[in-house]
C-alpha cells in the first residue's frame, strides 16, 4: 500500500491525485467544495459498509462531534441528526444538520444530503463517498459540497484540511484493527 501523503491546493480547478485534499472556493458564490482520499488496507465491501453509516463518522473524524440516528416515518431514507464542530483558535464554531442518506449504491456510491424539515431555505450540504478496490485494499474519495456562510474561510479551511489529514489515519486505523 502507498503511504499517506497529503498536498493542499486551493484551485479553481484542480486536478484529482490518490491522498490529496483539494478545497475549492468559488468567490461568486459562497461555496465550498473539499474532496478527500485515502487507501485502507480492508475490503472495499468493510470499508463501504463503514462510511455508509454517517454513526460512524465521529469515531474517525474530530469535527463530526456527535451523530444520532433519527426515525422519520415520513422517509424511509435513513436520516442522522449532525452536529460539526470546528475551533479556530479560541473561536469556536457549531452547526446541527440533519442528513439522510439519498444514495446508497453498494459497495461503490453513498450520498448524504441535507434535508431540514421545516420551510426556511438552507445551505446545501453533500457528502459523496465512492470506494473503488485497490491492489492492496481500498480506496475511499470523498467529495463534500457545502453553499453556505458559516463554514468558509481560508482559517476554517485549513483547520479541516487538518482534520482530514488527521482523520484518514485514525480511520485505517479503527478498520484495520477490526
């Protein structure tokens, strides 16, 4: 398995590498867009079944502060209640999201997509994960879409850049001790 190697680029365009976190800003509209990979030594089945259960993503990354699972009889689309959490310094930052899950092709595609049930209008958040086998595993890209105010900036960004460089080593981690 290659080593974990992260480069940073904050690029209109940016051209997509295995380990490489790219954040891309468009200044025309508040958006954001982070996409993320990482190569686990498990199963592309293990490592879908893991990421397809957003309960999971606090144990691997530190933002995702907490996740509850939610019913919803009017869905039948699973549907979590997140809170993210990110501290700049001594600022801190929250955000309550509820996502369901939209997609869920196994074992390649999942897609979580924001989905408040009352009538305000609200920032788009995605998460797509696509796993692909690998020679000696797995491979997870991630690509999160967020259009909103609240989580933009170049701190912020590099703050979860951060994040995820910490996060892919505690997920090979958890996996592989599995």
């Amino acid at each position: 398995m290659r080593p974990i190697t992260t480069r940073i680029t904050i690029s209109s365009t940016p051209s997509i590498s295995p380990e490489t976190t790219y954040l891309r800003r468009r200044s025309d509209v508040n958006q954001m867009d982070v996409v993320a990979s990482v190569e686990v030594p498990v199963s592309a089945e293990k490592l879908f079944d893991y990421v397809a259960d957003l309960a999971n993503y606090s144990s691997w990354l530190e933002f995702v502060h907490k996740v509850e699972s939610i019913s919803d009889s009017g869905n039948s689309d699973p549907t979590w209640m997140v809170e993210l959490r990110a501290k700049l310094g001594v600022l801190a930052r929250s955000k309550r999201l509820r996502m369901t899950r939209t997609i869920y092709e196994k074992p390649r595609v999942v897609v979580f997509e924001r989905r408040e049930q009352d009538s305000r209008r609200h920032a788009e958040w995605i998460l797509r994960a696509i796993v692909s086998e690998t020679a000696d595993g797995a491979k997870l890209e991630t690509n999160l879409h967020y259009s909103g105010k609240l989580f933009t900036g170049t701190m912020l960004e590099r703050a979860l850049t951060d994040q995820i460089t910490a996060g892919r080593q505690r997920l090979i981690q958890l996996l592989s001790a599995k």
